[in-house]
C-alpha cells in the first residue's frame, strides 16, 4: 500500500518548505522517542538520526537553490 504525499513541479520554495516540514515531523517523532524510553542505546540512535536528517536537509536546501527553475518533488509512504 502506498500513501502519495506529493508529486509534481514546484517553485524551489514550496519544495523547500514542504521538505523542510516533513524533516522536522520525522526529528519531533525521534526526539518524542527520546524523551519516551530512556534506554542509552536507543536515545544514541535516535540522536545520531537526528544529526543525519539534519545534515540531508542541509544538502537538500542548497541543491534546491541552486536550481534556478522549478523543482519536480514524488514524496510516497510505501507500507509493506
């Protein structure tokens, strides 16, 4: 089964912004995670997601802007 969030051209700023909320979405469930279970090993993981994520969104948004004309986004959840 699969879930289409988003699919098609955009301006560099929708695709930013969008991406951006997904990002932050998936980071406030991690750090929700976090504050849950307190297991050392499962916050170390958790954190070190974070971090990546982070790091993506980063090169995500300067490959965007470097992009002069409009962005093509497909975002899917895919559950099997």
């Amino acid at each position: 089964m699969t879930i289409q969030l988003m699919e098609g051209q955009f301006s560099a700023n929708e695709a930013i912004d969008f991406i951006t909320k997904m990002v932050q979405i998936k980071i406030k469930f991690l750090e929700d995670k976090i504050n849950a279970h307190a297991s050392e090993e499962g916050i170390k993981m958790r954190e070190s997601r974070i971090k990546q994520l982070q790091k993506e969104l980063f090169e995500v948004r300067n490959f965007i802007d470097a992009i002069t004309k409009g962005v093509k986004v497909n975002a899917m959840i895919s559950i099997d």
